[in-house]
C-alpha cells in the first residue's frame, strides 16, 4: 500500500469540507421555513385530505394535524406549521392508501 501524498491529503481535506459547508447550507435553507412554505404545504396536506374525502376514509388524526397546523401559522410559527402540514399529508395519503386497500381486501375476510 503506498502513503498518501500531500496533494491527495488536501484534496482530501478540502472535499470534506465542502462537504460540512454543503450541509449546513442546507440545513440552514431546510430550517428557515417560511409563509410561502407553510402555503405549499398546506395546499399539499388539504388536495390530499380532500380525496380521502372522496374515499370517505378521513382520519381524525388528520383533521388534528391540520388543525395544529393553521394555528402555527397563525402564530407565526412558520417552521412548526409546514413540519404539522407535511404530518398531515402523510396521514391523508395514508388514508388513501388504507382506503384503496381495503377495497378489494375485504373479499379475504368473506366466509365462503
């Protein structure tokens, strides 16, 4: 195995700091959430609850979850509001995915 060399050892260096600098970048942009962002989410979390609503699968979980979700942001607590928003776009397309499951699976329960 041969040594490292000087210039592969910078090289080194230099990649992971870019690295370390990609990061906090990153987590700077992901933490500054904002009205805009509570918006986006909201419209997201609202079109998905809306076809559970069609499936007449809506949880109330859900509902809670949205519901958390408008009063941060009436608060002004934008970060917390898109963090319940995206919460509530997952139980809704959970809903979804429940409600379109159990349309065909009921059929295993059926005693024949």
């Amino acid at each position: 195995m041969r040594p490292m060399t000087m210039a592969a050892s910078w090289r080194g260096r230099g990649l992971l700091v870019l690295a370390v600098l990609l990061f906090v970048a990153a987590s700077a942009a992901r933490a500054a959430s904002s009205e805009a962002d509570f918006k986006a989410a909201m419209a997201a979390a609202d079109a998905a609850e809306s076809e559970a609503g069609a499936l007449k699968n809506q949880w109330t979980t859900t509902e809670d979850a949205l519901a958390a979700a408008r009063k941060a942001a009436a608060a002004g607590d934008f970060e917390t509001a898109v963090a319940d928003a995206r919460q509530a776009e997952a139980l809704a397309k959970a809903s979804i995915a429940q409600a379109k499951d159990q349309e065909t699976a009921w059929r295993a329960g059926v005693i024949r």
